[in-house]
C-alpha cells in the first residue's frame, strides 16, 4: 500500500493560516493539515496535522476512531479525562506523547492555558 504523502523538505510553516474545526469539535479547537489525508470509508492513508486548543476549551466525550493516531504534546498543557464539565483530568506538560491503536477510547481533553499538538493518524497496510 502506498503512502499518500508528498516529499516536503525542510520549510517555515506559515502558522497564522490555514486552520479549521474539525468536523465535530468545538469551534476553539483548530487543525492544520500538513500532509497526507484519511479516507476514513476507505479505511486508507495517512495524515500529519497540528491540532491547537484555545485557553479553557474542552470537549465534553471520549473519543474513538479506527486508525492509528500518534500524539505529542509541543506547547502548552493538555488534561485528560475531564468530565462534561472541564472538570478533574490527568494534566501534561509539553514533551509528553501518546500513541493509540484503532478502537482505543480517549479523552475528553481540555486546556486552561491553550496547547499545541503534532499528531500522525494512519491506518494499517492492508
């Protein structure tokens, strides 16, 4: 199975631009693709994003998806595990990572200060 992503060197990412919601998220959560794509009915490929939280947002239920997602924490401070009100959690710092099969529950997440997230989604060659 080929990866769908492009060679792309070493380049300054433009961080002012770019981002959107994604689809099922609060609108202080934003992402920025920088390579790749899921086709998440095909159950094919792969994508590398940024994902940033706004200070106090949060997402009120576990996560779940069938791919591989990988998870580094960049800046800022991330809770896991709050409940519907942004309440109680496991806080990290920056330099902490995650790595999660398909089918594995996550989250709800939430930051107080805002963060930032390098994450790699991608399914398992066929």
């Amino acid at each position: 199975m080929a990866i769908n992503k492009l060679h792309d060197e070493f380049h300054t990412l433009d961080l002012t631009s770019g981002w959107e919601v994604p689809e099922g998220y609060p609108a202080g959560i934003q992402q920025k693709i920088l390579s790749g794509a899921l086709d998440e009915s095909g159950r094919r490929g792969s994508r590398t994003r940024l994902l940033r939280f706004d200070a106090g947002i949060f997402t009120k239920a576990p996560f779940v998806h069938e791919y591989w997602e990988e998870v580094y924490l960049l800046s800022g401070d991330l809770t896991v595990g709050n409940d519907v009100n942004g309440e109680g959690g496991e806080a990290f710092a920056p330099n902490t990572y995650a790595c999660r099969p398909p089918g594995a529950f996550h989250g709800p997440f939430k930051s107080d200060g805002g963060c930032m997230l390098l994450e790699i989604h991608y399914y398992d060659p066929a």
